[in-house]
C-alpha cells in the first residue's frame, strides 16, 4: 500500500545508513502491550510494554517510550526505554534518549547528551545462546573507576 518506506537513520548499526529499509513502524500516539516478535527494522514512537524479540533492529525514537524487555540484535535509542535489554550486537543511547534499567551487549555507545541509569554487562551475546563471555575488573590504581576488560576462556588471538 505505501510502498518501501526510507527513513533517515539506519539499517547498519556500525554506520547509520540513511537509506535503510523500515519494515514497521508504531506511529506516535499507538499504544501496545504484549509480545513482539518481528524481522528486519522497526521504528517505535508509540509506547511499547512487555517483551520484544528480534535478531534486526528496534529503532526506539525521539516520542517513543519502550518498558519491558528487549531481545534484539541492535537497539538504538532516541526515546525513552525502561527494563532489561540483550542485544546481540549494540546498543546506542543518542540525545535526548534515555535509558533505565539493565543491559547486556558486546558494543555499548552512549552519545553526549544520552541518559543511562542502571546495570551494563558487556560480553558476546547470541540471540538464545551462550557465547565467549568477558568479566570486567577493576585496576588497582588511584582511579578506581578504570575498569579493564579481559577474555575468559581459552582461545582466541
């Protein structure tokens, strides 16, 4: 009916591609609660309660609200999000987009002018596995806030 729907932001989570697919989107004003599940990208600027499932991408922009937990390959957030997130890939806060609550991915990019509040555990995640896990210590300097990060495990280079 509308076609391919382009929006300005991305598809690539490394680089913000502005030409990316959008395969939904909850528009500003639409209120969801319960279980999704969904393939390829999908913009929220509604509100979104429960659980979210996806090995793509929740775009969760500058009017959208998202409570609950959230299992997705990428998150990027110019909204409001408050629960639990597991991204497989990343997870990026930009202004003015706020974050609650607790995360867990590999790549985690807060943007000057992002809000996080809560938990971070950065290790390799695969979406309904476990994989290569990474423990964060703390240095033992003056700083006590340096933290350090090393592999577990054997393997590797």
């Amino acid at each position: 009916m509308f076609g391919n729907i382009k929006l300005l932001g991305g598809k690539t989570p490394d680089k913000f591609d502005k030409t990316a697919e959008l395969n939904a989107f909850i528009g500003q004003g639409t209120e969801f609660d319960g279980t999704l599940t969904f393939v390829g990208t999908i913009r929220v600027e509604g509100t979104l309660r429960g659980e979210i499932s996806a090995k793509d991408i929740l775009i969760v922009g500058d009017h959208g609200v998202v409570e609950g937990e959230v299992d997705v390959d990428t998150i990027i957030i110019t909204g409001v999000v408050r629960g639990s997130i597991r991204a497989a890939r990343s997870v990026e806060i930009t202004p003015p987009g706020k974050f609650y609550g607790d995360i867990e991915t590999p790549k985690f990019i807060l943007r000057d002018g992002g809000i996080f509040e809560g938990n971070c555990k950065m290790q390799n995640i695969t979406l309904g596995d476990e994989s290569t896990k990474f423990a964060a210590a703390t240095r033992d300097t003056d700083h006590s806030w340096i933290k350090v990060v090393e592999k577990k495990g054997n393997g590797g280079a």
